[in-house]
C-alpha cells in the first residue's frame, strides 16, 4: 500500500488530487495498492478568485462532491510541518506518513506591522475572510448612516485591489441608499494597476473613473483604526471600512522543505512539478514557482495553478509506479482584470497587450468565474477524472 498525500484542496490541491486519480485509473492501477488523501484546513474547494464579489453562494465547494466519486480521500486538519526526512506531515490531528506528497498550500496575503492593521483591517483573501468583510458592511448598514460608514479603503492597487474596488460602489449604494458610496484606492505606486503594464492603464484608470473610485497614489497608509486610515502625507481618510489588497506570499510551511525560496517565498520546481532537491515531493501553485517557458516562471494564478496541479498529480503517481512523467510548459499568458460596471480589460502576452475590454471582456470574466474554473458538479467521476486529464486549456476567448 501507498500513501500519496495532497497538501490544500484550492486550485492546484484539487486539481492535483483528481490528476492522481486519474493516473492511476489510466495505468489500471487497483485503488487499494495506492491511497490519495487531501489534507486540507477546510472541507471545500474554494473559488478564491471571486472573493471580491458581492455574492460568494457559488464559490465554496464541498470537497465530498468533488473527491468522494474520484475515490480520493479528505481530511480536515491544519498541517503544521512537514518532515521530508522522515516523509511525514504533521497536522492539526495526528502525523501522516506518505510515500509522494505534493504540496499545495497556496499563498496569504502579507499584512504588514502597521498600526491598526492587523485589528481593524479586513480582506478579501480567503472565502472567510470575504464573508467576515460582508458582515461587517451588512452591521455597519444596520447603523447610523454616517459618510464614514459608506466609505471603504482599499489598499494596494494591484488586480485584487483594483477588482475589490471597482466593485464595491454598487455593493455600497445598495446597503446605503441614502448615503453616497465613497471608495477610495490607495497604492504607494505613482500608478494604478503597476503589474498590468502601459496598454491596460488607460482602460483601468478610464474605469475607476466612470465608477467613482476615487485614488490616492504614491503615498504610504501609516495606521490604521476603526475610524479610518492615515497615509503618509498625514491626511485621514474617516472609512469604518480598510480592505488591505497588498502583497502576497507562498505559504510559509514550505521553509520545511530546507530548500532556497525566491523572494515571494516559492519552492523551485523542475519540469515535473518536483521540487528541487527534495526527494518524493511535488509542488504546484502559489507554492511553486515553474517555468512556464524559456524565459517566464508561473505567476501566483489560478490560470498557473490549475494546470500545475493536473500535471503534479498526473506525474505524483508516474513517479511512484515508474512510469513516464509528463513536463509542463504554457506557451501563452492571458490576464483578464474585472473592472464592475466599466466592465473587464483582457490582456494578451507576457507584455499584457490589451486585446478587448469593456462589456466584450467582462462576457469573457464571467464564462472564466463561473464555468470554466469550476469541477464538474454532478458528482459523476467519470467527468471529474476527465476533466483532469493533463492537457492545457485553449485560452479564453477574448469575445466571451
Ligand atoms: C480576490 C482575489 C482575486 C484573484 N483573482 C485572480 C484572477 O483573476 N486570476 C487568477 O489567475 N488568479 C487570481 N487570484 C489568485 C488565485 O486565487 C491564486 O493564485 C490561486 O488561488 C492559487 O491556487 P492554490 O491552489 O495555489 O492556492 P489556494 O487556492 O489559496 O489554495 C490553498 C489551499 O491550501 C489550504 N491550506 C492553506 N494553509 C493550510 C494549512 N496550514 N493546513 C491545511 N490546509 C491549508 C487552503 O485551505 C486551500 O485549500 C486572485 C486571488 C484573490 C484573493
């Protein structure tokens, strides 16, 4: 009997357990001689990538509708170490030994030492963290409509930020209907948008705009309470509500594997999704930072995690009964940033080439959101295991 561990059940998680089950089903391999469990914090997959949205109903998935049919196991517990020495995971409720693990633990987003912050400020990082956000506007609606209550900061105006700004006007017109909605975008960048490059900054900025987001560039927030946020240049903005968007990094749980991280906190992987150096373990995700093609490593994305999984799991089980491994590369990158009501901006190469925007790129947003990041949902395993085949998707259309 062997044991091949999964570590997190988000996009590489999952998709990496149901590869595994797959290979294994293609080798005709008997679901008794090898075991594939997840271990996993919550119950479910999470649609993280919608966080920002008003309406989080369809983004949690149970896990039992999606690995159950697979014949994968699933067990809730924080993993707290891992030992790749004695090739054991410690978690929450007891040790597991495994003979392959792979590791996919995602990423957080990094919350600085600011004053304040930690306690006042909420995010949109996890399907928990986003609902904790939604009460809060929900009890604030529920109180005295003051300017303060319908004013939000949100910090960091990179994609997370700028897709949590642009919608949160209309969630806050409807929970204030007498009070105007004020949202204002705060980055210590000089430019929205820094990441999406010169051909998509005109289409953000045009879009925050016609939305009434409102920015504060080039400036730095200092602290942080219930009653706002204080920038660098020593204005106060009164906000009940500070939505922090900055920064992201790798799991820290990947220090355990002793192995040289790049400066977001990755693991270096090969070809295979092996990691570099450790013997028995794979990593794909935010976790891992692969090379996508001669020149471009993955980039912390559900676009990079999911096929990253495919291939782990696929190449998990190949390593473990001596069959050949699969090597993954993405020959191309797409971004497609939400913009609300403006709309979407849909960028083509690694130099984010504006392709389509408004109305036609939010068509393509929402097929993206809502079908084709999603498992199969009719429990039937035969769909599940096919739609983990390691095999990359066409890009998304730019017209929907
Ligand atoms: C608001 C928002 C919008 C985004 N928009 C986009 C987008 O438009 N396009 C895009 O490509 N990407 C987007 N991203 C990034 C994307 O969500 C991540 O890159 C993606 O989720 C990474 O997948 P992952 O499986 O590596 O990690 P995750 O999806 O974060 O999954 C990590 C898993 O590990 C589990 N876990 C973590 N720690 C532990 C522990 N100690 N013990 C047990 N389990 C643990 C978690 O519960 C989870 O199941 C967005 C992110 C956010 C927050």
């Amino acid at each position: 009997m062997s044991e091949v561990v999964v570590l997190g059940s988000g996009f590489a998680g999952l998709w990496a357990a149901l590869g595994a089950a797959r290979r294994l089903d293609e080798l005709g391999a008997a679901n008794g001689d090898v075991h594939v469990t997840v271990l996993s914090s919550q119950p479910y997959h999470d649609i993280r990538v919608r966080n920002y949205e008003a309406d989080l109903t369809p983004c949690r998935i149970p896990l039992r509708d999606v690995l159950e049919p697979a014949g994968v196991g699933h067990i809730t517990a924080d993993v707290t170490a891992i030992d790749p020495m004695s090739r054991t995971v410690k978690t929450s409720v007891g040790t597991h030994d495994y003979d392959r693990l792979v590791v996919a633990l995602g990423s957080r987003v990094v919350k600085p030492d600011i004053p304040g912050l930690r306690q006042f400020g909420f995010d949109v990082d996890t399907y928990d963290s986003a609902m904790v956000l939604q009460r809060h506007l929900e009890v604030l609606a529920g109180g005295p409509h003051t300017p303060a209550a319908s004013t939000v900061v949100v910090v960091g105006a990179g994609l997370t930020g700028i897709e949590t700004a642009s919608e949160l006007p209309a969630r806050l017109t409807a929970l204030f209907p007498d009070t105007a909605a004020r949202v204002i975008l705060v980055d210590h960048n000089s430019h929205v948008g820094s990441d999406m490059g010169l051909s998509a900054r005109p289409v953000i900025e045009a879009a925050l705009n016609t939305t009434g987001v409102q920015t504060r560039l080039g400036v730095r927030v200092t602290a942080v309470d219930e009653d706002g946020a204080t920038l660098s240049t020593g204005e106060t903005l009164a906000a009940s509500t500070v939505v922090w968007c900055a920064g992201m990094r790798a799991n820290p749980l990947t220090a355990d594997l002793g192995v040289a991280r790049d400066r977001l906190g990755r693991l270096p992987v090969d070809d295979y999704l092996r990691v570099d150096g450790v013997q028995d373990v794979f990593a794909a995700g935010d976790v891992a930072a692969a090379r996508m093609d001669d020149t471009h490593l993955s980039v912390m994305s559900c676009q990079h995690g999911r096929p990253m999984g495919r291939f782990a799991g696929y190449n998990v089980i190949s390593d473990l009964l001596g069959e050949p491994m699969l090597a993954l590369r993405i020959p191309w990158y797409v971004t497609v940033l939400d913009l609300g009501p403006a709309g979407a901006v849909y960028t083509e190469g690694w130099d984010r080439q504006v392709v389509a925007s408004g109305a036609e790129a939010k068509a393509t947003k929402r097929t993206i959101n809502g079908q084709r990041i999603y498992p199969p949902l009719n429990g039937d395993r035969g769909a599940l295991l096919a739609a983990a085949a390691p095999m990359l998707q066409s890009r998304p259309s730019a017209a929907g």
